[in-house]
C-alpha cells in the first residue's frame, strides 16, 4: 500500500506542484488550504506523513498551531515545514515543536523527495522498534517438521496475499499469534504495522477506548486524543487475540467497522477511514458461545472467512526438536551464554510431555533448563536436570531399574519385560511415531504393531 502524505498550503499552485512531485513517486496525497481543513483530514484518517507551509492566510491557525496540534493528537506522524518566509529562528522553533526538517521556498524537488522519504522511513523504523520491544522472547516463524506443520505453512502461503479475514483457533500458548504474524510478514501489507490487542487482558470499560482511540479532550480540556489499534494497523495487519472475551456491545462496534472500514472514536461523531486487514484468534468454541447469546452470529461469518487450527503441542511431538533448538538459541542469545545441548533422553522426555501449557511452556522450560540445569556449557542436559514434572516423564533406565526385576524371572518373562520397557522408551523418544521407531528399531512397521499390542504397549498410532 502506497504512504499517503497531507499537504497543506495556501498556495493552490503550490499545493498542485508538490502533489504532482510526490504521486510521480507512487505517493498518495490529499490536500488542504487552511487549517479547519487540514485537521479534519487529519482526524478522518492518519497520513504518513504531512507537508505543512507555515504561514497560512485565511486559516484560524497557522503552520506553527497546526504542528503543535498534529504533535499532541498524532506524535507519530512526521511533520516537514515548508515557508517561504523563513528564517534559522523559525526553523529551530518547529523542530524542538517536533518538525521532522524544514524547506525553504522555493525548493528542489529531489531535496523534498528525499526529506520525506526519509521522514517516513525513520517513522516506521520507530513503530518497529515500539513492536520490537513488545515481541522479545516471541517466535516470528513458524518451526517444526510435524503434519500440521507442513499443512498450516502450505495454507498461509495461500491465504496471505488474498488479504481475506482468517479466524485461528487453538488452545493457549500453542502459538496462534505466530501463525497471525507469518500471515502479515506473507502479505502484501509485509511493510506495514502488525498490531496485536489481547482482548483477555482488556477490562471491558478500556476495550473501546484501545480498538478505537478517543477524541482530544476526552479527558479534560487540555487532553491529547488516543490513537487506538485500529488506526495504527491503518494499511497493515490487526490482531484480535482471544476476540470471544470481547464484551457484545463492542462486538457490534467491530461488525460495522469490518463492514464499512470506518470507526467512531470514544467521545467523537466523525468517522475515521482505516485500510486494515483483521485476524482473529481465539481458545474457546464460538458457535457454542453463539448458542449461548455471548458471540455474535454475525461477527463470526465476519471473522471466520479462513478458518485456520492450532493443535495443541502435544497432537504435533514431532515439532518439539525443532521448538527446543530455536528456544536455546534465542534464550542464550538473550541471556549472554552458550547454548546447552540435550541427550536423546532428555528430548524423549520433552516429547513424552503431555504440554497443558503448550509451546509458550516450552520457551519458558528452555530458559529454565539453560540458566538452573547443573554442569558446564559443553555438559549434555539429562532428564534429572528437567523441572520435576517433566523429567518424570523420562523414560525408564534399563540396567538399573529393571535389572534386579529381570534378573529373578525366567527367561521368556524377562525378555517380555525387557523388551516393553525397551519399546516402550523407543515409541516415546519418537514420539509415537511408529514408522520411525520401526526404522531405528530395525522391525517391520507391522511386525513392530503386532509386537507393540502383544506386549500391552500404548500408541497414538502415527504413521
């Protein structure tokens, strides 16, 4: 999506000039003469970037006014001065007011071009390190080997450019907001803001006031407006997380904002335009909650164009390797140390974890494991190094555990229990996955299923 940019003159001729610079470059412009004009473009939708003259003939606040206005109800938005009339003085008074720079008239079209583009770039590269800081410790791709894996990559790849509206399901910490990230860094809005609002953790009587913003004044007379996420996701990406705790007055509100691309902001009557593509996310069972009067049905046709499923970790064990490389080398990277390796008992115990807190307990057991597990860098994590609960999902050690067991049956009785404890420990290090575990084993994959049933040895019967 083309950066829009606000120009404001009084100078026709000039506001012509510079509009015709500007969308030789693929820019998007609107214009305005005075002052009443150019804020009630302002309000109706955020530019990129604005061109302000300063002194304005006829208008109720000059160039000067109308910055310090734009800086108090959209700081974000970069401001270059333009006069014709201008002196050191005046230019040193709009930058410490927050002007980006500051032309003098006339002007050289290639030194305007590249004061706005740099203008607008050093805007987004604010707005990203605001979203940097916000997504330390989260995974921006998707990792894993698993089926799912490999059919949920498949289906963002499709769905992504189309721009169409997806609802993600799943339960929590399994890692929906990563999937809504890949499907933003996907499309075409790529270059543009991602802006996520949890409505979980949103009391029901600040939910407006954060989709949507509010008006100056709201507050008191001297109070700035509020951006809300909805403008700031103008021409990018907004994630509703959780949108089912979402109070049913303000699901209303999002049914005729999907539909017209317009809000109201709280205490406001104009109507502000946004150019935004919304996914959802949620854990819980929307028609149910339709049934129960607590979900618009309409909001969820809205919603649920393309309905994408996050499977609970412990359906899709075969990720688990792939999560727990990516989660040490991101958390040592954090923490200033070297990364730890795993031993082959210490990954069959991650993956034989039942995960009721999904990937994001996953991240945090890495962490864990890497500051509290004892021994030296290069000394391998074992299973008696885990958090207790997990560890004792390790599978049990043959000679120490079993072989006073074996060593008092016959013979035909200890190889049974030998070889269940044996299979038993092979089926959980892969997994479940009786394919691979008939490959390392080296038995037929149905001569290991018959083996595995005569022996009473549970499987989720993967392929």
């Amino acid at each position: 999506m083309a950066d829009e940019i606000l120009i404001v003159d009084d100078e026709s001729d000039i506001r012509l000039l510079i509009k015709g610079v500007l969308e030789d470059e693929g820019y998007e412009t609107r214009d305005a003469g005075d002052s009443d004009t150019a804020l009630d473009m302002l309000r109706d939708r955020r530019p990129s970037l604005v061109v302000l003259d300063i002194w304005l003939q006829n208008s109720a606040l000059d160039g000067m006014e109308i910055l310090s206005v734009i800086k108090k109800e959209h700081p974000l938005v970069p401001v270059v001065m333009i006069s014709g009339h201008g002196n050191i003085e005046t230019a040193v008074n709009a930058i410490k007011i927050g002007a980006y720079d500051f032309i003098e008239k006339p002007f050289k079209s290639d030194r305007l071009l590249l004061i706005v583009q740099r203008a607008i770039e050093a805007a987004k590269l604010r707005s990203e390190n605001e979203e940097l800081r916000l997504r330390v410790g989260q995974p921006s791709d998707l990792i894993g080997s698993s089926p799912w894996f490999h059919q949920v990559s498949q289906a963002v790849r499709k769905v992504a450019p189309t721009g169409s509206r997806v609802l993600i399901t799943g339960p929590a910490g399994a890692g929906k907001e990563v999937v809504a990230r890949q499907l933003h860094a996907c499309s075409h809005r790529a270059e543009a803001s991602f802006v996520a609002l949890n409505c979980a953790t949103m009391h029901p009587d600040r939910l407006e006031s954060e989709l949507f913003g509010t008006a100056p004044g709201l507050d008191g007379s001297d109070s700035p407006g509020k951006v809300g996420t909805f403008e700031r996701a103008h021409g990018g990406t907004l994630l509703l997380d959780e949108v089912a705790d979402m109070p049913m007055e303000t699901q209303g509100k999002i049914v005729r904002a999907l539909q017209e691309q317009t809000f109201q902001r709280v205490g406001d009557d104009r109507r502000v335009a946004v150019d935004v593509r919304v996914i959802a996310s949620t854990n819980r069972d929307l028609p149910e909650l339709i049934e129960e009067g607590r979900f618009r049905e309409d909001l969820f046709y809205r919603l649920n164009v393309v309905p994408l499923e996050v499977p609970a970790l412990r359906e899709r064990r075969e990720d688990i390797p792939d999560l727990v490389s990516f989660f040490m080398e991101r958390a040592a990277e954090n923490a200033g140390l070297p990364p730890r390796s795993l031993s082959d008992d210490t990954l069959a115990a991650l993956r034989a974890y039942d995960w009721p807190g999904n990937v994001r307990q996953l991240r945090n057991v890495i962490e864990w494991v890497l500051i509290m597990a004892p021994g030296g860098p290069h000394d391998p994590v074992r299973p008696d190094m885990l958090p207790p609960e997990i560890g004792a999902s390790a599978p049990a050690s043959l000679p120490g555990e079993t072989g006073e067991e074996i060593m008092s049956l016959p013979l035909r009785e200890a190889r049974e229990v030998f070889e269940r404890k044996y299979l038993e420990a092979q089926v959980m290090r892969f997994g479940g996955n009786i394919s691979r575990t008939a490959n390392f084993v080296g038995m037929e994959r149905s001569a290991l299923h018959r083996k595995l049933r005569s022996l009473g040895v549970g499987t989720a019967d993967r392929a």
